[in-house]
C-alpha cells in the first residue's frame, strides 16, 4: 500500500506546482479584468501539441464567445471573452465555462480499463473452476 502513496504525493506535487505558476503567469490589473472574464482550458493528455486540436479547441470556445489568448503549453490554453457574451449561454450546445476537454477520452480510457478489469476476472474465475 505504501507504494502507491509515492506516485499520489508526486501527483499533488505536479498539480500544486502547476496552480502555483498559472498565478504567476496570469497576472492582470484592472484595466486588463474591467469587462472580460479568463478561464484556462485543460487537457490532462497533452492534447494541444496538436495544432489541429489547438484549432479545434479554439473553434468549440469561439461558439460562446471565448478568444484564445494564449497557450501555456501542451496541456493548457487560456481563453477570454467579453461579459457581455455570456447572454449567448443558454443557445450554445455544452459547457460555456468548461476547463477541461477529457471528459469523452476519459469516458474511453475508463470503458477500457473496466474491460481489462472484467476480462482478467473471468479469466481468474476460469483458472479456479476449471483446475
């Protein structure tokens, strides 16, 4: 048990670290706040390495009114939009305020490892029962 407590701890670690300098890098006064809102879009697979997937991303935002503003990296991509834009929420399809675009990979991977999971049971239940 006390070895999977390591890879958890050095997770948490990447994450604090990862919080700590988004802070750092998104820095604003209050000209740069005065009528805009910011989000930052997350993809736990480094999926904007792809400049495909950066245009896609970009495309699915722009339906709400966010703007790409930056990408921090392979992983991470900052949005803003005017305040007014939210008035186009409720006729968009999906989340106008997500952070993260895992949601249907993460869906797939689960299915999979339930799979896996299912299959190397039965396989177990057919060693004891048929020894």
């Amino acid at each position: 048990m006390t070895g999977a407590i390591g890879p958890i701890i050095a997770g948490a670690a990447a994450k604090k670290h990862k919080v700590s300098e988004e802070e750092k890098m998104t820095t604003y006064n209050s000209n740069d706040l005065e009528g805009w809102e910011f989000k930052i879009v997350r993809s736990s697979f480094g999926k904007f390495r792809s400049q495909k997937a950066v245009q896609k991303v970009c495309e699915e935002e722009a339906r709400a009114g966010w703007q790409m503003l930056e990408k921090f990296d392979d992983s991470r991509i900052r949005f803003k939009r005017r305040v007014e834009k939210r008035s186009m929420d409720p006729h968009i399809e999906g989340d106008a305020y997500r952070t993260s675009t895992d949601a249907a990979a993460s869906s797939r991977f689960q299915i999979v490892i339930g799979i896996l999971l299912l299959c190397v049971g039965l396989a177990g239940l057919a060693l004891i029962f048929y020894r």
